[in-house]
C-alpha cells in the first residue's frame, strides 16, 4: 500500500524513526493504525501493546546482564515494589 502523506505527516513520521522510538515508516504507521482502530473498537492484548515502551526497551536493553544478575541485583532491594508503588500513590492523593 501507497499512502500520500502531507508534508507535516512525512515530517512527524520521520522525526518518531529519528528519536529511535519506531524503526521504520512501517512500524509507525501500523501503531498508528492499530492506535486509531483500538479507539474504534473493542481493544484486543495486542492493541494495549505499548510499542513505544517496546521500542525504549529494545534501545535501552543490555543482552550482556544474564537474567540470575538482575535477580541477584534486585533481591538486595529491600521491601516490595508493590508496597512502594502503594505508597507513592498514597502520597499523591494525601
């Protein structure tokens, strides 16, 4: 599929692939379209993948750091996270 898009469209397409956040005019499109048809209908799981988050991850992501050392890692972490996250949230309503 062909699609002309407005100066400003190609723009904005472009500057998502630049920032490192999609890693091509497809990838873009299709969260676009499946952003817009999520609005429309019903969401499926696969309509809540967050493909921005996704792509962060892909940048972001060491492969060198082994799944024991980030649990070895984070058991060094005292309390919970759910316990933190209750209490981050306490804190803003308070």
């Amino acid at each position: 599929m062909n699609l002309p898009l407005t100066s400003d469209l190609k723009r904005w397409v472009e500057e998502k692939i630049e920032n490192g956040q999609y890693p091509s005019e497809e990838a873009v499109m299709l969260a676009a379209l499946k952003a817009m048809k999520g609005r429309e209908t019903n969401p499926t799981l696969e309509d809540l993948i967050d493909l921005e988050f996704e792509a962060y991850c892909a940048r972001e992501g060491d492969d060198s750091v082994s799944l024991e050392e980030v649990l070895a890692a984070t058991s060094k972490i005292p309390g919970s996270m759910a316990d933190a996250i209750i209490e981050d949230e306490r804190a803003e309503r308070f």
